[in-house]
C-alpha cells in the first residue's frame, strides 16, 4: 500500500511560459478509504483539494481507481469596508480506470502510461479541445 504522501506537480503558468509547482499535502483519509489532499490557499475557500480512491467492485471483482481534483477561483469582495473572499467558480477534473480483477500488472502500466503519452502536451489535438473550448472537427 502507497503512504500518505505529499502530491506534487506544476500548473500550465501563463499558457506554458511560467509553470508553478502546487504540492497538495494529506489532510485525511476517510471512512471509505478515499484519501484527501490539499493545497492550503489565503483562505479554505482557495484550497485546491484533491482525493484518491480505490475500490475492488462487489458484483464482479474489478480493480476501480479515482483521481478528482478540484481548483476554486476567488476574488475580495469588499462589502462596508469588509473584505472578504468570493468564490467565483471551480475548475473540476476527474480521472478513472477500471481494470479486470484479473489484469496484470504490465497491462496497467501499459495503459497508464498511453493515457500519459496521448496527453502529455497542452498542444496536442486532445487538449485543444478543453484549453480552447473547441469541438473535433
């Protein structure tokens, strides 16, 4: 079983030219076993937070992993002279695989590491679509 340790890895910065490092650290694993993370803004409004969960299904025995990361954007709102954070709207993103009961270990990696090479650019074809709400054409 992994640890519970720190995430780590860099933001897109201002379109690729300055990227900046986020390190979410544990904050607490719950009672389903999700493990929660988080990277502590100005206030807990700002929080970037991120869970990590795995399950083996019930019904058919299949190996189910979750990475959900959510990105709130914020401003001051000044009301009476009283500043006080706004949450504006938040980014969500979502990755899930599902495996076999059965599969091996080279097949997992196997299908990491495609997902990783089809989208590893902000330039490719596969990111276009969300970077520039664009559709395939």
């Amino acid at each position: 079983m992994p640890a519970f340790a720190s995430l780590a890895g860099n933001d897109y910065g201002a379109h690729g030219v300055t990227p900046v490092a986020h390190t979410l650290v544990p904050n607490f694993i719950d009672q389903n076993g999700v493990a929660h993370y988080v990277e502590a803004g100005a206030t807990p409004l700002d929080d970037i937070k991120a869970s990590v969960s795995r399950r083996i299904t019930a019904d058919n025995g299949k190996i189910k992993f979750s990475y959900r990361l959510s990105w709130p954007i914020t401003a001051t709102e000044t009301i009476n002279g009283v500043a006080s954070p706004k949450l504006l709207r938040t980014a969500y993103a979502e990755l899930n695989f599902t495996a076999d009961a059965s599969s091996t270990l080279q097949e997992r990696e196997n299908i990491l590491q495609l997902l990783r090479n089809t989208t590893d650019s902000g330039d490719t074809n596969t990111w276009t679509v969300w970077n520039s709400n664009l559709g395939i054409y």
